[in-house]
C-alpha cells in the first residue's frame, strides 16, 4: 500500500465539525460540489440502471426500517421516499426508524413473527445472522446484474459462503480511517514523529521502545481484534466459511507480539479490558501513541481533546494484507410480498446520485467505484477533514471488510479478548488461547 508522508492534523487548518449522531454518522447538509450528475456517469436512475425504464407495472406498499437516522437525516429520507414515489407512482413506502437501543432484539422479534419490514439497512453480521435463517432475499439470484454496481469487495462483503453462498445485501455505505498518532507522546518516549511506524514489525519495534522509556503508557491501546487479525495477515475461517481458522501460526505470532510487549512494559493493563471506546479515551488522554481511527475521530478529538488533536499526525491504516474496512447494506425481506418494488427502491437508495448526496451529508464513503473518483473524495481542500477523507478514500480502493460476519460482535469478541488477556498474563500459551477462542467460536457457529 502506497505510505503517505504523516500529515499533522491542526498545521492544516481547521473545518466545520459535523454533530454526530447517536449511531455514530455525522449529520450535517449535503455539499452540492459533486461535479455534474452523478447518476449520469454511473448508470442513471433507479429505473434504467439496473434492468430498463422504470416499469409501471411495479406498485404496493413497503416499508423501509433505518437504524437512529431520523434525527439527523429526515429531511434526506422524506425526500429520497418522495422522489421515488414520483418516479414509481403506484409505490407506497413507509420510513421505519428505529431508535439506538435494542435494534438486533427488534428485528429478531419481528422475524421470528413473520413481520420484518420490507427493506432493512443493516450491517454484515446482522445480515448474516437474517440469512442464515431465511429471513433475507438473496439479490445475486433476483437481481445479479446489481454485482456491476458496486466495489467488488462491498458486494463481497455482504456474500456469505456459510449461508448458502449468496449476497443478501446492497452495499450502502462504507467506512474505514487512517492512523493516529500522538507525536508528543513519540518525543516524549525517545520515539521520531517524523519516523512514524508503517509495519506492524515498526510498530510492535517501537511499543517496545516507548513502554521502555515511560511509564504508564503504551504503544496500543486494546488486544488484538479480528479485523486487525486480518489485516495481519492470519485466516480468519475456511475457504467455505464454515469454521474459524485463526488460531493457525500467524494467528499465534500477532498474539505472541503482544505478550511480549506485555513483558517490555510496552501494553499496560488498562489495555488488557479495553474495547473500542476505552481504546479512544486512552489515546484521548495522552496514555496511548497509535489509534486506528475512523473518518469521525477526527472530529472527536478536536471537540472532546484539542491538546491531542493539536500533537496528532495521521497515516494510512498499518496492514500487512489490505485496510479494513465496515459495511452498511440495504436488505430486502425475503417474503416481501412486493419484491419487485423493494428491489426497485434499494436500488434507487443506493444509485450512484443518492449515495453521493449522503456520503457528503453523513461524512461516509460510497460503495460505487467510480464516486471514489469524484474531487470530493480525490482533492485536499486544505481543511484537516480533507485530508482525513481523502486519505481514507484512498484506503478504500483496496480495503477488505476483515469482520466475518459470521463472528459475533458480543459473544466471540468477549471471549477472544478474555482468552488473549489470560495469555498476555501468563496463564496459557499463545497457542492455547487461540485454540480455546477458535472452538468457542465454531461451537457457537454450528448451534446457530
């Protein structure tokens, strides 16, 4: 991956915050600088992109579930569903939101009495979970022309080989973010901010070094996660999906890093039960040097930190394979009784001109190839969130979403971060704790 020179964040210049919303998207209006019809150059509207003129045939009442973003978007969603409506006068559709807590109980419930809503925006491991069950159509069989539409490791990433092989989503929305790092708390450990790490060698090299020459802080924040397993370089399951293979002998050296680490006083404890969020304050407070960060970090820094944002410089993701990245996806119910006009509205959701208005708005990405082109995503405008997204855009061209969707984000990342953390403590082997992870995995897996 191309390395670009680290880029002090503050030297460039403030920009207007976007206010964020409980779900983690940035709200704010959207910026018309999208250089012409974006519909246009990207296959049209939702009516001739993806199988022929808008058909009149196509009618009936659906309802659309989003996950927490009225608030910040309705305007956005009213009219989105009024100008589709116009454009398929014989469809109704009903915007659903529904409120931070207890989507995933929600959307379980809702299945299980036969009343999912007709199109869904969901993530990879939700949609998984609806697959494997179902509960969800799979559009590579209804509507495979689709696959043209979107990066291929988007539409990759809503593909489950362990749910029968299919792609039970439309790409939506993307996300992913460049490195952190704290240069004073480099200066400060005997570390040069202008030699920052690039290999996960570099950085596990200088944790050691920094742990060496202070107390109280550390290189990283948290255990190793899937997706940094992934980026390391370990299998993550088998070729068909069916069973977790991490605990294979790239698996075993990353951890194997962090006890020695551990023992170089370069990870403190505090790391140890850190998860995201306590990965964030850690670095928030001076008492972490890197953080792989998203395209909000930024503005969380400068709002909750400003001393850290003023020493932080930025770089792309450390990776030895490919930068992760995270999916949103619209899926279509598969018992929808008006199957055409689901289709037909996640498409129009997710066409090329309404994508680029909500990447804007919202402070994501796209998962059209060719937006990623566009000056927006391309051209530095001199602000420091300019150079976050350009960055991060530019991470996108090759990133991989790492997260089987298969793996739980509560029970398996629990228990993967307890079993590392008895290791890194000296109460088993590298090797013992991956194999204990992997079996609780694929047990938890075949129940399913």
């Amino acid at each position: 991956m191309r390395r670009t020179t680290p880029t002090r964040l503050a030297a460039i210049g403030a920009a207007s915050a976007l206010a964020l919303t409980a779900c983690g998207i940035g709200g704010g209006t959207s910026e018309e600088e999208n250089g012409g019809d974006a519909g246009s150059e990207n296959g049209g509207d939702a009516g001739t992109e993806n199988g022929g003129d808008a058909d009149a045939e196509i009618s009936g009442e659906i309802s659309f579930m989003t996950w927490n973003l009225r608030g910040g978007y309705e305007e956005y969603f009213t009219d989105l569903v009024a100008e589709f409506e116009e454009e398929y006068p014989d469809v109704t559709v009903e915007w659903l939101d529904h409120p931070p807590e207890g989507f995933q109980d929600t959307l379980s419930a809702d299945a299980a009495a036969g009343n999912l809503p007709d199109v869904i925006n969901v993530g990879p491991e939700l949609a998984y979970s609806l697959a494997a069950a179902g509960m969800l159509m799979d559009i590579s069989e209804t509507d495979p022309e689709a696959a043209e539409t979107y990066l291929p490791e988007a539409w990759e990433g809503m593909t489950f080989e362990g749910a029968g092989g299919g792609t039970y989503g439309y790409p939506w929305y993307l996300n992913t973010g460049p490195s952190f790092f704290n240069t004073d708390l480099f200066e400060e450990c005997g570390l040069d901010p202008e030699n920052l790490p690039e290999t996960y060698d570099e950085l596990f090299e200088q944790g050691s070094t920094m742990g060496e020459n202070c107390d109280g802080v550390s290189m990283i924040g948290r255990l190793p996660t899937i997706e940094m397993m992934g980026m390391y370089g370990v299998e993550l399951m088998n070729e068909d999906a069916t069973e977790f293979t991490f605990n294979n002998d790239e698996g075993v050296e990353l951890v194997q890093h962090f006890i020695d680490l551990y023992s170089d006083a370069g990870l403190t404890a505090e790391a140890l039960n850190a998860l995201q969020t306590g990965e964030l304050d850690a670095f928030k407070a001076g008492e972490v040097g890197w953080l792989p960060g998203s395209s909000y970090t930024l503005q969380e820094l400068r709002d909750t930190a400003p001393d850290i944002y003023e020493a932080a410089a930025m770089g792309p993701l450390i990776n030895n394979t490919s930068p992760n990245m995270y999916i949103q996806a619209i899926v279509v119910n598969a018992d929808t009784p008006n199957a055409e006009a689901s289709m037909a509205f996640s498409r129009f959701l997710t066409n090329a001109e309404n994508q680029m208005e909500f990447a804007q708005a919202a402070n994501v990405f796209p998962s059209i190839a060719e937006l990623l082109d566009d000056p927006h995503f391309t051209e530095d405008d001199g602000t420091d969130n300019g150079a976050v997204r350009v960055e991060a855009a530019d991470q996108l061209r090759e990133a991989v979403a790492w997260w089987p969707p298969a793996f739980s984000g509560g029970a398996d990342v629990e228990y993967l971060r307890e079993q590392i953390a008895q290791a890194i403590q000296g109460q088993k082997t590298a090797q013992e704790a991956l194999d204990d992870a992997v079996a609780y995995s694929n047990n938890r897996l075949s129940n399913q």
